[in-house]
C-alpha cells in the first residue's frame, strides 16, 4: 500500500459500535434510533419532519429493517446516511433484503407510483371515509338508541369497516399524505374500544416484517425485535393451533368446529388484553418504545368513551337492560366475525407458508409472498368491502402504499413474481378462501402437514407440494 494511502486508512475512524442493551433505550420522540441492515442511524431530529408521521417510532431503538425498506422508495435509503452513528456489535440477523427480485419489483412499483403521480391522498379513500361513518352514526341511532335488532347488525359491519377500510390505512401512515389525518384515522382504532397503541406493536412491527414466522428462539433476548417472530401466530394458543410448529393439544382436532364460536367473543378479549398490554409495555415478544403517561391515559380515556356510548347510553334509552344487553351482544360478535375473518383468510389458508428458526428461505420480500394469499381480485365489491386486505400480497410487500391503489400494482407484483418463479396465490372468491381456512384448521387440528407450503426446512431439505399458481 503507498504511504498515502496507509495515512489516509489510518485516520479513518472506526464506526463505534453498539449493544442492543444501549441501543433499546433510544425508542422516544425525543431521542429515537433506528437501526437498518446492522448500521444505527440516530433520527432524531427527523421524527417531527417525518413524512409518516409517528409511525418512525415504532421502529426506535429495535431492527427496523424490514419496516425500511417496505415504507420508503428505494431512493430515499442513501438519505439516511448523515444520520449514521455506528453499528450493531455482533449483529445478526433472519432475513436478507438484497435479493434481485426485491430490487426489481420495488424498483418497477416505485417507478410506476411516480410516473402516475399516486400518493396517499385519493377521493375514494375520503369519499369511504364519509360513507362508512354516515352509515355508522345512522345504523348506531337506529340500532342502540331505537332498538332496532337489524340496524345493530349493520352497525356491527360499520364498525369493522371504520377498522378495516380507515384504521388499517392509519396506522400505516398510509391513509393520507397529511399526518394528522393518518394519525386521526388510526386513533379509529382507540374510539372503536380497541387501542392504537397495541395494534401498532402487534401489526406494524410484531406480524408485518415476520408475517407468519415462529422463530421465539431469541425470547430470552433483551433485544428489541431482531428476532424473526409473528405474535399472531401465538394468537388464540393453546386453544388454536395456527401454526406448524406448536405441540398439538387433542382438542385441536376439533379447532375447525369451534373457531366460529371463539371469533363470537374475540372482541371482548381485545378489550381486556389491551389493558394488560399497554401497562406491561410489551405484546407477546414484542416490547413497546416509550410511550408516555398520556398514552397510557388516553387508553383508559378511550375504554370509557366505548363503554358510554356502547353500553351506558342504550342501557339507559333501551326499554330494557335486557334488550340493551341483546343489542350490544349482536353488534360485539357481527364486528368480530367481520374483522377477523378478513384478516384470516390472508395468512391462514392450505396454500400460505409458516416459516420457522430452520426454514431456509430468508430473502425477506420472497417470504411476504409466500406466507399471504390474494382472494377476489376480480371483484370490486370485496376490494372496497376489504378495505384491499383482498390484495394482501401487494399490501405485505408495499404497507404503506394507500389500500385504493393495491389493485394498480398489481399486476406488476406478478408479472415479478412470474420471472422469479415466486408463487403467487389468490383464491377466485372470498368463499373459496374462508373454505381453505378451514381446511387448515382441520389439518393443524389433526397435526397434518400443510400441502402448499413452499418453504424448505434445513431439517429436511425437501421441498413441500407445489400448489397452484394464483
């Protein structure tokens, strides 16, 4: 090496590097890093400018990788650079990023979303907003207030429509380009008796970057999330069997039958574990940032403003508590059959992959693909009625791209998915997807293997049953 040369590599610093013990406490709005591909970034001054709004928090002081790459265009990753501060000592990590097909279909939906000048803000999403709370505030008076069983039914739809086709969007910054409204739609979540907080933790950072993943082998970890693991595939256990790696219990044979019945009751365990979450500061394994006091009572704050208005108000207008408690029974369970059982049928089917600490595949988007499933992509109504969860492919790979222009990018995802040999699966109608989510109950249930999963484990080496090419 010439002695300039050897001067100039001399007085290059070292990068410093960081634990994940020093790096978990920089998770607030006042002191936030991130941490992307092993290198910490120190954000801090950028979370008040944030395009996304505070959706940049969820990623504080944890791997943030995955929440990156699938939020921002492939031109804003060298922007980050000047808030470089070192690296992660010893870092370690499940997935890789830098596969030729997430280049291209990133590369071919960012330019497509540019050309045609898509952002966040459409008439159809507004235009959604303003008819599904018109038809909840009308469906509320005549069902709560009047007692009509019918109105309470349709109220029961509305009120999954505020989370599915409005919250969804929120809470992904994906809803509008203005960050109070994206903020605002999100906060649905809190009014609907739920909670945004949790639902950020559980959602955003928790299932989307490891969708369908049950590697808990980190959970002794004091680390913030770099371990692969999806906590909806803890979901419901051990009453429900949702995943291939869990010990099957005998009555999971029957967990095919019975899980009609336990959706019925879903929101009322929402309501309480909530609670339990939000003062633990973790969900599952997955540990929140630093939420403030506020939060905390604005939770509370929101739990009693459900309560008066779901159960208070018709108690006292109703002619009786009997048929007040009838009225909020219908409309607890019509909500949870029609929130849940859109959310299921994406991640849940014969066909979708369940990866685990020995899977082999790690390319992070080939993952996105295989662990969801598309259903009626054909259909117009239950892409609106969907809020575009019908395109949930599209919607894993791009979550912060506005649910109205899922079935825009579309048919470059497949056309990707095509020349990378990726399988792509979408069920012809939404009946055809509840069926196969049915069919995988039944085969966890039994303790079967699931034919269409396409990933290969290092255990084994062999490739699984190739399904049908949505």
């Amino acid at each position: 090496m010439p002695p300039a040369a050897k001067a100039a590599a001399s007085t290059t610093p070292t990068p410093k590097k960081f634990t994940w013990d020093q790096i978990k406490d920089h998770r607030s709005k006042d002191d936030c890093w991130i941490v992307v591909q092993g290198k910490v970034y120190d954000v801090t001054s950028w979370t008040g400018r944030h395009p996304g709004g505070d959706v940049i928090l969820t990623g504080g002081g944890r791997e943030s990788t995955a929440l990156f790459y699938s939020y921002h265009p492939r031109k804003v990753l060298p922007m980050i650079e000047k808030y470089y501060i070192g690296d992660v000592a010893n870092y370690d990590t499940y997935y890789t990023y830098d596969s030729p097909f997430y280049a291209t279909v990133k590369n071919r939906v960012d330019e497509y979303m540019s050309q045609n000048n898509m952002t966040r803000d459409t008439f159809v999403m507004y235009f959604k907003t303003f008819l599904v709370l018109s038809c909840w505030a009308m469906s509320y008076y005549l069902g709560m207030l009047k007692g009509y069983s019918l109105a309470v039914v349709f109220l029961g739809l509305c009120h999954a429509q505020i989370g599915i086709n409005i919250m969804h969007d929120g809470n992904h910054g994906a809803y509008s380009s203005n960050t109070f409204l994206s903020w605002f739609a999100g906060f649905m979540m809190d009014l609907m008796g739920a909670s945004s907080i949790v639902w950020l933790h559980q959602h955003n950072i928790g299932h989307h970057p490891n969708c369908n993943n049950s590697d808990d082998t980190h959970k002794e970890s004091e680390r913030l999330n770099p371990l692969a693991f999806d906590p909806d595939t803890n979901s419901g256990y051990p009453f429900l069997r949702l995943h291939p790696r869990h010990p099957v219990k005998p009555w999971h044979r029957f967990q095919q039958f019975y899980f009609w019945i336990l959706i019925l009751v879903v929101l009322f365990k929402w309501f309480i574990n909530d609670v339990r979450s939000v003062l633990s500061r973790r969900y599952s394994l997955v540990k929140y940032y630093g939420i403030t006091e506020w939060e905390v009572t604005r939770l509370f704050l929101t739990k009693a403003f459900f309560c008066l208005y779901m159960i208070v108000i018709p108690f006292m207008v109703l002619p009786s508590v009997t048929k007040a408690l009838v009225q909020f029974t219908i409309f607890m369970c019509v909500t949870g059959y029609a929130f849940v059982l859109l959310f299921s049928v994406n991640h849940l089917t014969e066909e979708t992959s369940h990866p685990s600490f020995n899977t082999e595949e790690r390319d992070w988007a080939k993952l996105q693909v295989l662990t969801s499933s598309n259903f009626a992509n054909n259909s117009t109504f239950w892409t609106w009625f969907s809020g575009g969860l019908n395109f949930q492919i599209e919607h894993h790979l791009f979550p912060g791209v506005n649910h109205t222009h899922l079935p825009k990018i579309s048919p470059i995802v497949r056309q990707a998915c095509k020349e990378f040999n990726v399988h792509y699966t979408e069920y012809p109608t939404f009946w055809s997807a509840v069926a196969s989510h049915y069919t995988y109950l039944r085969l966890l249930g039994s303790g079967e293997d699931l034919a269409g999963d396409k990933t290969k484990t290092k255990t084994t080496g062999k490739n699984t049953k190739k399904a049908k090419q949505g």
